[in-house]
C-alpha cells in the first residue's frame, strides 16, 4: 500500500482545515466523499452514527436539517454531502476551503 499511497494520495501538507463528516458505515455515498478526502490527503474526524439517533439529530441541527449521510464540514462550515464535496472539487472551491486553517 505505501507504494500506491505515494502515486495517488496527495501530499497533506497543503490540508490545514478542520474536516468533520458524519457517515454510515456501509454507505455508498459515505465511501466515496472519504475516498475524495483520503485522495487529498484530509485527516478528518469521523462521526459514524449508524443506528444512532441521538447523533443523527445532532448532525441536523448542525446540518440545517439535513439527514442523509455524509454531512461535511470544513473549519465548522456546513459543506453538504457527497455530492456538494465532489461539485466543490469539480469547481476548483475545494483545495482553498482546505487550504484554510481552523478558527
């Protein structure tokens, strides 16, 4: 794996935000926003919340009442989901967001 991490993975260095995600473990959508994550070289906290409904109401009050999985967060910004992550990337908004540091 060290030698895959090295020809795919992005150097982290440039990954000075916060990032939070609140996932399902078997989610398709939940998979591919930590694999977009992981390919950038992200550390991020994970809130897995499977079965959780305390969690869940939690992640909808931060998440402007979004209940599906993933919910991101960037330096306590509400990102969205997979979705909105990939279209940030696309946009060429994403390395900026990550770029900035923690409050």
């Amino acid at each position: 794996m060290p030698v895959l991490n090295s020809l795919f993975k992005r150097d982290s260095k440039q990954v000075k935000a916060n990032v939070e995600i609140y996932t399902w473990q078997t989610c398709p959508y939940c998979i591919r926003a930590k694999l977009l994550l992981w390919w950038k070289g992200v550390s991020y906290t994970e809130y897995k919340i499977d079965g959780d409904g305390a969690a869940r109401v939690k992640m909808a009050d931060r998440a402007n009442g979004r209940r599906s999985v993933p919910q991101i967060f960037i330096n306590n910004q509400h990102i969205g989901g997979c979705d909105d992550l990939y279209q940030l990337n696309s946009e060429a908004k994403l390395d900026p967001l990550l770029a900035q540091p923690a409050a």
